[in-house]
C-alpha cells in the first residue's frame, strides 16, 4: 500500500491545514495510508499526545479513516522527520511551502545539490510534494 507522510505543527495552523489538506487528497486519490506526523522539539518542552493531534484532525477535516497519528521527540524537526520517512518506507512526502525552505537548507548541509525532491526520491526512494496554502 502507499504510504504518505505529512508533518504538521500542533496546534495546527493555517499551512499545516493547507498542507494536510492536499496530503489528505493525494491519499484519497491514490487509496493510501495517511501518516500525520508532529514532531516536539525537546528545546520546546511541550509534549503533544497523539489524542490531541488526532482530534486537531479530526475537527477541521472530520473523521479520517485508516489514518496513522506520530507524535515524536527531537532537535531538529527535519532530522527526526526522516526518521519517521524511513521507519515507514513513505512514497510521497507532502510538505508545505514554508517547510521547502528549511528541508532546502538540511539538505544543502548533507549534499551539494539542495534540490530537495531529487535527494529524497535517489536518497529514500519517495516523491516530495509541496503544497501551496
């Protein structure tokens, strides 16, 4: 089945739900699994449940069947979210277009050539689509 991966802020926001709206359309198009994934940053010190990330969901999209909630911990939310991209073996990622730029400048640390769909997709083996609000 394919596997779609889509990192949210919680509580969410207007990106956040501009870009778990077009990940929740690709899934629907494609019959895929919907990973929702929000990543606490320890320097933070807030710990998000996944109750709370399901139900933030779930009133501004409804009910979303079949749908896998990943509250995770980590420095550096573009690092654990790779993580969480390989743990699944994920075949798109959707990020939204304030996220490229951060990914962009990860990327530029880890490789020449900051183009971030070409390393995911050589790298990991997955498509990136980045949603426009």
């Amino acid at each position: 089945m394919t596997q779609v991966v889509v990192p949210v802020r919680y509580p969410l926001s207007e990106h956040s739900e501009a870009t778990l709206s077009r990940a929740i359309d690709i899934a629907t198009e494609r019959d895929a699994q919907l990973t929702v994934v929000h990543i606490d940053q320890y320097q933070d010190n807030h710990k998000t449940t996944r109750r709370e990330l399901k139900a933030a969901v779930e009133q501004a999209f409804g009910r979303q069947p079949g749908t896998r909630y990943v509250v995770r911990s980590g420095l550096l939310v573009e690092e654990t979210l790779l993580d969480e991209i390989v743990d699944i073996d994920a075949d798109i990622v959707v990020i939204g277009k304030k996220q490229a730029g951060r990914w962009r400048e990860m990327i530029r640390r880890l490789v020449d050539d900051p183009d971030i769909e070409t390393f995911l997709r050589e790298e990991l083996d997955c498509d990136m689509v980045t949603a426009k609000p």
